[in-house]
C-alpha cells in the first residue's frame, strides 16, 4: 500500500491530564499513562486514517502486546500536556511506536515506546500478511527508549487477591481492555507501597492472554531491589494474561 509523505512526528496533540488521573499522594496512576497513550495514538492514527474505525473495516483490530514508558520529570497536578507520536518501525507481526508528552515549556515529562500487532476480529488470530489493506506512514527509526514486546522476567510471586471479570472491565472486542490491567497491578500495592509512584522511573506493561467475562484472575505480587512486579493469572485458563514492572 502507498504510504503518507507528511512526518508524522511533526503533529503536536493537546491532552489534559485530569483530576482522576492522580491519586491521594498527587502521584499519576499507572492506568493513566496508559488512558493518555491510548488517546494519542487513536486521535493520531484517526488522522493518518489508520485507527481502529478504519482497520475494522477489514476485519482487523489493532492489539497492544506491550507499553513500555520512561517518567522523566514527576507529575503533581493536572496540566495539559503536548504529546508527539511516530511508526517506528514493524519486525515480524509487531509494529512499535514512539510517543512523547512534554509540558508547555517543552520540557519531556515521560515518554515511551508501544508494540502492537493486528488481530483479525473474527478468527480472533493474528495478521501476518506483510502488505496491509490501509496505508502506513513511513517509520522513523528513532526509538524514545529500550523496548521489547517480550517478557523475560523471574521472581518469587505471592498471591494478593482473586477477583472476578465483570461487565466493566470489557471493551468493544469483548475482552478486558488492556487499561484495566493497570488498575488491577495498583490494586495490589500496599499501604506503604502506594507513596513510592511519586518515585517512579520506568513502567513495563505486557499483555499476554485475553480475559473474558466470567473469567476469575488471580493477582500475583513479587518485590525485588527497585522493582515490584504485578502479574495477573487467570484461574480459567491457568496461564499468565499479563505482568506489569514499576522500576523505582
């Protein structure tokens, strides 16, 4: 497919983070970074005609596979915010964007990468044909930080808690949307645990199996130097649906 000439990291979109974004502590909490790259890359890829409306027009869907995010400089307080995005490039079925959010002084406030692939809805399998039916823009390889879609992770887990899949928690394709794993990884922070985002460095999201409605997913805790570690098991299909990495 021909792709569009414009550099796309050229576009600056104006995001609010809101009220509901921070928590007691004046700490963001991790479903919102994700709330806020979720509505960069669809209001971008919207305009280069190659978001969810446009794909699923053939049958396709985009699926993040992970969402690796580097905080630069800590937020305390609503603001808006000045947010950049580029393709990056494709490597087998995964397609990497850059995204970028800075304040109104052009300072970088946090940053990241995103590994996505396409899915086609119905089969509920993943698109591997190398020419698309939409067009692209042309990458730019110009990676914000050091991003793999792959989990290589070990530790000692405990479990925290066993929760139920609710009506909620689901999205347009039926499964749990990928923000709601955020929420379940804050979920098992502690009382002492919770003041630590205001120091965080980097989070690591992956997404590795669909939950459903129905489904019970237990989630499992593991502390090491500088790290916590929250990952989700589904008690349905006894597998891992996906790990969340806070890096203090």
């Amino acid at each position: 497919m021909t792709t569009l000439a414009k550099e796309e990291y050229t576009f600056v979109h104006e995001l609010d983070l809101e009220f509901a974004f921070l928590n007691e502590f004046d700490a963001v909490k991790p479903s919102a970074y994700q709330a806020l790259f979720a509505q960069l890359a669809e209001r971008h890829l919207a305009f280069f005609h190659a978001d969810t409306n446009e794909t699923m027009k053939y049958g396709l869907s985009w699926a993040l596979i992970s969402i690796s995010i580097e905080i630069l400089r800590p937020i305390d307080h609503c603001m808006r915010l000045y947010a950049t995005t580029w393709y990056s490039g494709r490597k087998g079925p995964y397609y990497r964007r850059e995204l970028v959010f800075r304040n109104e002084n052009g300072d970088i406030m946090f940053q990241g990468s995103t590994f996505s692939i396409l899915m086609d809805v119905e089969a509920r399998t993943v698109f591997r044909k190398k020419d698309l039916p939409f067009a692209l823009t042309v990458p730019r390889e110009v990676f914000c930080i050091d991003a793999n879609p792959r989990l290589h992770t070990a530790g000692n887990y405990e479990s925290v808690e066993t929760r139920p899949i609710k009506n909620s928690d689901i999205d347009n394709l039926g499964h749990v949307n990928n923000r709601r794993y955020g929420d379940f990884a804050y979920d098992a922070f502690d009382t002492a645990e919770i003041p630590l985002l205001k120091q965080l460095n980097r989070i690591d999201y992956y997404f590795i199996s669909e939950l459903r409605k129905g489904d019970r997913v237990t989630t499992e805790k593991a502390v090491d130097s500088g790290e916590i570690r929250i990952r989700g098991r589904s008690e349905t299909k006894q597998e891992i649906a996906f790990e969340v990495v806070f890096s203090f």
